[in-house]
C-alpha cells in the first residue's frame, strides 16, 4: 500500500471543539486537534476529520485508517451506524468480547492478525489470518477478538449497527477505552437509535 504525502489530524466534536481523550488516571480532557503524522512536513497535505455526527460527510478513510496510532478514533457518528478507527500494537488485541446487540464489520488496511469467533469465550470455533485488504464479519451475540501476528501495528476500521461509542471520543490505548467503559462515559449520543432492551457487553 502506497500513501501520498498527506497529514490526517483529527478534531472530533461539533462546534469546533476537540475530542475527548480517555485516561485511565486522569479522566478525559479536550484537545484541539490530533495530528496522527508528522503535519509538518514539506509538501504535506492536512485533511482534518470531525466527527460531524449525524451529517452528510466524506474523507478518505483508507488514509486516515493508516495514519491513525490511537487504539480507538470515533470518525463518523450517525442515528443508526458508527464508524471507528483503530490501532493495534505489535503483540496486542483487540480485546475478547461480546456485544449482544451490535453488528460490527471490520477492515485492515495494514498489519497481518488473527480473527476468532465463536458462541462463548471458551468456545472460539471460527479462526481467520487476515491481512491488508480483508474484512471481518461479526453477528451480534458473537464472541471476537482480533490479535495482531504480524511485526507492524495493526490498522483497521470499524463498523458499528448501532452506534457503540461516544460521538468523537479518542482512546489512546486499550487501557483508556476500559477505563472509560468502566466509568460509564464511553456511551452512544442520544441521537442515536438503540434497541429496546440494554443487554450489557461482556468481556473475557
């Protein structure tokens, strides 16, 4: 996969303010912008994306997805679907889990990994190598991780029916992201549209 010379910076939340950045010690704090390559390079292009929620928007998610080094970006945040970016370290996961009323599709744009499905934690009967170019396809109720193989961070984009997360909400790392669960903040605008019932997400 070949990139021109563009800069993505992200600035995640509507009237011009920044995302929110988990912190596991810290709480969440705002930030203007966050530039996820080196913006001042000679010749660099910057192609800013906000989450503008549910509004008509348009970026090159390829681009974005591979610059992207936070272990969660929120990207896009409609009434009915989300999407996510997402980076995983050399060695790391996404994490073991389960959402019971959440569809996800997923796609690598770079790094190799391993995708496990399964009806429970223990019981993982559906295993996937990927790499750039694949997609992953995860039915509500299923039990999924996905790990990285390869010797590179893993970048991928996420798909979530309905919405998962907070609209522009930015984990630094997998530690931000339960933190944040854990405290409650990490939860679905209001304008979203989510099932009658509020089955938890589990994790192994």
């Amino acid at each position: 996969m070949i990139l021109g010379h563009s800069a993505v910076s992200l600035i995640g939340s509507l009237g011009g303010e920044g995302p929110e950045i988990g912190d596991g010690e810290s709480g969440r704090r705002r930030v203007g912008a966050i530039d996820l390559t080196n913006s001042d390079r000679e010749g660099s292009d910057t192609m800013s994306i906000h989450d503008v929620g549910p509004q008509p928007h348009a970026f090159d998610i390829e681009s974005a997805t591979v610059e992207n080094e936070n272990y969660r970006t929120v990207v896009w945040t409609g009434a009915y679907l989300q999407v996510t970016l997402m980076s995983i370290p050399v060695g790391g996961a996404i994490g073991l889990e389960r959402h019971p009323q959440t569809d996800q599709f997923l796609r690598l744009d770079r790094g190799r990994g391993r995708c496990v499905m399964g009806p429970a934690a223990d019981q993982l009967t559906f295993a996937q190598d990927v790499t750039d170019g694949w997609s992953i396809q995860v039915p509500a109720g299923t039990w999924h991780d996905v790990i990285n193989t390869g010797e590179e961070p893993m970048r991928l984009y996420v798909v979530y029916a309905p919405v998962h997360h907070a609209h522009g909400r930015v984990h630094r790392t997998r530690e931000d992201a339960a933190a944040d669960e854990s405290r409650g903040s990490d939860e679905p605008p209001d304008w979203s549209i989510q099932p009658s019932s509020d089955a938890p997400d589990e994790h192994a």
